[in-house]
C-alpha cells in the first residue's frame, strides 16, 4: 500500500477512533495527532504531485462502471488547505475551549467526530478520477458538512436544515448533468468526457454548464445561492466554524475546476453564446462573482455579531476565486487558485481569534465590546494579521492573489469588472476595520477589566496561522509553485513565479521588496514615536480627549450601530431592492424545506423521492 492508500485508511478510521475515545479528556489530542499523521502522508506525496505526476489509489467496479480514484496536483493542494485547516482547529478544541464546552452540555466528542468525517469526504472528493465518484464524494461532502452543523443544536439546526435543502437541489441538478455527460460519453471517465465535449451542440454545453455552475455555485454560495452560508457556519460552535469556513465552501471551486475547467475548458464557455444577449458564458459567471463579491461584503459591514460578518466575507471572498479562474489566463487563474490558501488561512485565524473573544468575554456582539487590546494582546496581533490579508492589504498573503486578479483584469481590459472588485475591496476593509475597532480598540468595558489572554491551547493555532499568513505574504513564491502545478493539472496556462511573486513584462511584484520597505518606514516611525522619550502609558479608564478627562462613568466608545451615517446613505436602496430579493428567495426556500420535509416524513418517502427524480430526470434529459 502506498502513501495514499495509507492517507485514506487512516482518514476513515479516525471517525471511528474519535467516537470510541468520544467521552475521555483525550479525545482531541488523539484527533490531532492523527490529523498530523495525514498531514505528514500528503506531504511526503508533495514531489511527484507537484512535478507533475499522479499518484496512483485504486479503481472500484460497480454495475460495469469504473470508478477510479487518485491524487493529482489540483487534489493535493485543496488536500492540504483541507487538513491544515482542520488540524489547526482540533487543536484549538483540544484543550481549554473543549473542556469549557464539554461542561456547558456541549457534544465535544461528536464535534470531533464530525470535523474527522468531513475530512475523509473531502478527501473522498478530492481524489475523485471519474464523473460518479465525483459525485459520490460531492454527497458525501454535503452530509457531512450537515452534521458538522447539527452539532451545536438550537438556532443551528434551522440553518442546517435550510443548507442541506439547498444541497439537495444542487445534487439534483449535479447528477442531471453526470447522467447526461454519461450519455454522450459512455463511460464516466475524465479522458473520455473530455474527447466528448468538442462534439456536443451549444444547447446541450449550455444546459451542461447551466446544471453544473448551479449545482457547484450552491456549495461555494454564489449568488443567488447564498443565503444558506452565513448563518450556518457563523451558528456552528467556534473551532468547527473556523474549519466550514476556511474550506468547506470551497469545495465548489474545485468541482468547478475539475468540470467547467478541465473537461469543458474555458474556451468552449468563451464561445458558448446565451441566445440574443451580448455576453458568453464566460461573461456571465465573471458578473455573478463579481455580484458575489459585493453584495454579501456590504451585508458583511451591517452585521453586529462578529461571526456573522465573518461568514457574510466568507462568500463574497468566494467571488475573488472564480473570477480569477474564470479570467482563464495565467496571472488571473493563479490569483483565483492561491486566493483559495490565502482566504483559508485569514479565515481560519479571524473565526479562532473571535472564539478567543466570545471564550473570554461570553459575547459576538460588536456593541457590547472594545478595548481589549490591552487584555488579550496576541489575539488582538492574529485580527490584526488576519483583517489586513482578508482586505488585500500588504504585505499579507491577501494582497498577492487579489493583485494578481485586479492586475489581469486590467491587462484583459475588463475595466466594469475591475470596478466592481474594488468596490468590494472597500467594502471589506471598512466592515473589518469595524470588526477590529469594535472589539479591541477604544475604551475598555468595565464588566471587561479582568478579562485574560486566551490560554496556550488556543494561542498557539491563531499564530502559527497568523505566521503562515505573512510568511506566504512575504514569500509567495512557494504556494504558487503549488498553484502552477493546479494549473498544469486542470489544463490552464502556468504562471511563472519568483520567490517574492511574478516577474512579467506587462508588470511585476516582488513582496520581498515591500515588506523591506514598509518594515523601514514602520521602523522609522516606531523610532522617533518611542525615541523621544516623552509618550506616557495610561490606562483607558485614566484618559483624556476632548477637553474632558475619561473615567469609568464616561462611556469614550462610538462602537455602537458602527457606521450609521453610510447606513443611512444605503439603508434605503438596500430595504427597497437586495433586501426584498433576500426574503423573497428564503421564502422559496423555506418553503421548498417544509415540502420536502412532508415527502419524506410520509410512509412512502422513498417513492415520492424516486418519482421527484425521474421528473426532473425526464425533463432535462
């Protein structure tokens, strides 16, 4: 048995382990050292995978079909996201937040459980060789992530049960679509799909991308598949949330790539006209991205629980990456890939940093906090690292992949869509300097005065994560070989980097020189601030400003209802249009919820179901 073979093994057994070992103190160390074990078996697979080759698992015979699963270079890196994120957060479970929430009534060990399981999905998709057990792992996914949810019960189990209608429609249109290619194709094999698709007509690629972008789009939370997202995963308990965030989601962009990129190619989407509009297939998924990108960040800046606005930024992050796989080219397309690791990476640290928070001080409200810099200083350093990668800003990791996208849409002359990405970028830096003023700056709270640092065992997760995020901020010349090989392995031109970026002719960007010129400038102005001997350290309840002298009963913190002006100014447009769009479409889903609950809580569910599914079945075939 090779290192694969090995990787997958231990992935479905740790479920099991972790279930045994469900209700002992140990549980979490146990579920970290296995998950370091797998991390360790990916990594030694690194030199083949990223040269190029594919390592090979094992192919399965069922009814005639066979179905194949192996590891090439896409599969690895989306692996790697998969696993370190889900090691970084079982650590942070693992000792003082787990032990808080075990003695709060909450299912530690099943948590566990679940994060396991949704790693050996994951996996199970990402090694996928073949339409079927694509589409098998893709359930698998989409089960696993609804148990992840239900963990936490109450309010969270309404969210899960709105994700996983979404999910089963987008199945539903996803196995549409796997049948068809079946059809065309005879075999589910990738090579043979791939042959097949130059001879099919344009109505038939249309209703092929229209079923496959849909059914993808509901996972990654494209618009107008969204609204499941943020209230699932900001409801999951902390450590679980960090883990949804940094990649569940992203397991559509990878079935995009594998489907819309690798079998149908972005050449065929460029020429796949709709009808009489004056845009291609293509056209269209740049704008919904870019919707993507907007719309749910400005929802992010009205949030006042911080886990929801972090939630609301995880699907308008999304927008970034199928924008630059979509552009197609090689800068784009590795903006839009190593966006994935840099958002994985902010994510996860701001969701562990905003646990750090609620652990402490027992809220998510922004309006009942502030100054806490002074209480819990490296949670505060992992924000801060986490907010500026999150923005774009350098010389964080975010800055590299979204340079990249903004500088190619330039070079293709996409000056509208251009637009729109900005407009979401200052969307986000004014909604995550709000998440940051409201929680750590400003006056400090009087019920919050005794408030300590996070313990070590969530510490250490938050800064290894912070560190990855400057370092591959500094250097983002390793990740993107990872990204060249991606790009090899779904048939898109390969970028190539430096160690401190790219160096092209139609512009370059070398962070190594960026991050020495900012640390000279910061380096400068922490001399002559700390150099002139003349700053006085007082404590936020013995300040002045203002001309009046801040005590305890003096309240020095505008946290509260947080840009109300720019509210007002957008309140209006906002109620009267996405607003009225968001309840019309929850309302579908509500609805299309309850009906599906009544099918299959009747005696003969199962039948209703079949039926549902020939149905649709007969129609779209």
């Amino acid at each position: 048995m090779n290192a694969l073979g090995w990787l997958v093994l231990l992935s479905a057994l740790t479920p099991l382990v972790v279930l045994i070992l469900a209700r002992t103190r140990m549980v979490g160390w146990v579920h970290a050292g296995l998950l370091g074990v797998q991390l360790l078996l990916l990594l030694a697979m690194t030199g083949p995978v990223i040269g190029g080759a594919t390592v090979p698992g094992w192919t399965l015979s069922v009814m005639g079909w066979q179905l194949q699963w192996r590891l090439d270079a896409s599969g690895w890196f989306f692996a790697l996201i998969t696993l370190g994120a889900a090691l970084a957060s079982t650590c942070y479970a693992a000792g003082e937040w787990g032990e808080r929430h075990r003695a709060a009534g909450g299912r530690l060990g099943l948590l566990h459980a679940s994060v396991a399981l949704n790693v050996f999905a994951m996996l199970m998709l990402l090694l996928s060789g073949d339409l079927i057990s694509l589409f098998l792992g893709w359930e698998l996914v989409s089960w696993a992530s609804y148990l992840l949810m239900l963990v936490a019960g109450g309010v969270a189990r309404e969210t899960a049960m709105r994700y996983i209608t979404y999910a089963m429609v987008g199945a539903m249109a996803i196995f549409a679509g796997v049948v068809l290619l079946l059809q065309q194709a005879g075999t589910p094999d990738f090579a043979a799909v791939i042959a097949v698709v130059p001879r099919l007509g344009s109505g038939e690629l249309g209703l092929l991308v229209l079923l496959f972008a849909s059914g993808f789009g509901v996972k990654m939370g494209l618009l107008p598949f969204h609204l499941w997202q943020a209230g699932a995963y900001a409801e999951t308990p902390g450590p679980g949330a960090a883990f949804l965030g940094a990649i569940s989601s992203r397991m559509g962009l990878f079935a995009i790539l594998v489907v819309l990129v690798k079998l149908i190619g972005i050449a065929r989407l460029d020429a796949l006209s709709l009808g009489q509009l004056p845009v291609d297939a293509r056209d269209l998924l740049a704008w919904v991205a870019v919707f993507t990108i907007i719309f749910p960040t400005y929802t992010a800046m009205r949030q006042n629980d911080a886990r929801y606005l972090l939630a609301w930024h995880g699907i308008g992050q999304g927008g970034y990456m199928l924008l630059g796989i979509i552009l197609g080219d090689a800068l784009g397309s590795a903006g839009g890939i190593l966006h994935v690791f840099n958002y994985a990476s902010c994510q996860a640290a701001l969701f562990l940093a905003v646990t750090a928070v609620v652990h402490r001080t027992g809220t998510a409200d922004l309006n009942r906090l502030g100054g806490l810099v002074v209480r819990m200083p490296l949670t505060f350093l992992t924000l801060l690292i986490g907010i500026i990668g999150l923005a774009g800003l350098p010389p964080m990791n975010g800055f590299v992949s979204k340079w990249m996208i903004y500088r190619d849409l330039i070079e293709q002359g996409r000056p509208l869509l251009f637009l729109g990405t900005v407009i979401g970028t200052l969307g986000t830096i004014l909604s995550v300097y709000k998440l940051i003023h409201n929680m750590f700056l400003g006056q400090l709270r009087l019920e919050h005065d005794k408030v300590h640092e996070a313990p070590w065992s969530m510490l250490a997760p938050m800064l290894v994560l912070a560190t990855v995020i400057l370092l591959s901020g500094v250097m983002p010349g390793i990740p993107l070989a990872w990204v060249a090989a991606v790009q090899e392995a779904v048939g898109l031109p390969v970028l190539q980097s430096t160690l401190g970026g790219v160096d092209r002719a139609g512009g370059s960007l070398d962070m190594l020189w960026v991050f020495g010129v900012m640390l000279y400038g910061f380096g400068i102005g922490a001399l002559l601030f700390y150099g002139a001997g003349r700053a006085k350290r007082v404590h936020q309840l013995d300040n002045y400003a203002g001309g009046h002298f801040l005590s305890s009963d003096v309240r020095y913190q505008y946290s509260d209802n947080f840009y109300a002006g720019l509210m007002r100014l957008i309140g209006g447009w906002y109620r009267g249009s996405f607003a009225w769009a968001e309840r019309a479409i929850a309302s579908l889903v509500d609805f299309a919820s309850v009906l599906m609950q009544a099918l299959y809580r009747r005696a003969n569910g199962e039948a209703w179901a079949m039926l549902a599914s020939v149905l649709l079945l007969w129609v779209v075939v």
